[in-house]
C-alpha cells in the first residue's frame, strides 16, 4: 500500500468515526486527506472555521482548530491524545456547534 493510499483510508476511517451526521451539522466542506489525517472547513462558528485531525504515533488523535481569514491562518487551540469517541466532544467544545441532534 502506498502512502497515498494509507492517507485515504486513515481519512475515510476518521470521517466514518465522526460520522456523517455530525460532518452535516458543522457545515463542513473541502474534506482533504492529509498525511495520516483529515483536514476540512467547517460553518457557523465565530471561532473556528478549520479543524485538522491527525493520527499519532500512539494511535490517539491529535486535533488542530484553526480560523481563516483570506491568506492567513491562525490556530486556535489543540486537543491532543485523543480515542476516537472523544472526537465529536472536543469539535463541540472548541466550535461551539452540535454534532448531534
């Protein structure tokens, strides 16, 4: 398998653990695969419109929010060390959004 095709499946095992309902509610849009992770806009948070989820060496997750504006970009906060069904608790803290009904 190449790394190209690790990178897809490790995003499409993360977007399958948030789940398709949570990445409807946040507005998200523009969903890459990164090296080991996803990256992705979101809409409707005054204070992110970034996250980047990455998987770390000790198989946790490493999340970056960060804010867009134009040509610059500024990170907001990190949440690290993270297990999968910790995921959608942290998006709802740093972005003020629901994942779920």
């Amino acid at each position: 398998m190449t790394t190209a095709e690790q990178n897809i499946q490790i995003a499409e095992t993360i977007r399958s653990q948030i789940g398709h309902g949570a990445l409807y509610m946040l507005g998200s849009k523009n969903l890459v695969a990164v090296e080991n992770g996803l990256s992705f806009r979101i809409r409707g948070s005054r204070k992110v419109n970034y996250i980047k989820i990455i998987l770390n060496s000790l198989d946790l997750y490493d999340i970056e929010y960060g804010r867009i504006h134009g040509m610059k970009y500024k990170v907001v906060a990190n949440d690290n060390g993270l297990y999968h069904d910790m995921l959608c608790k942290s998006i709802e803290t740093n972005t003020g959004l629901y994942t779920s009904l």
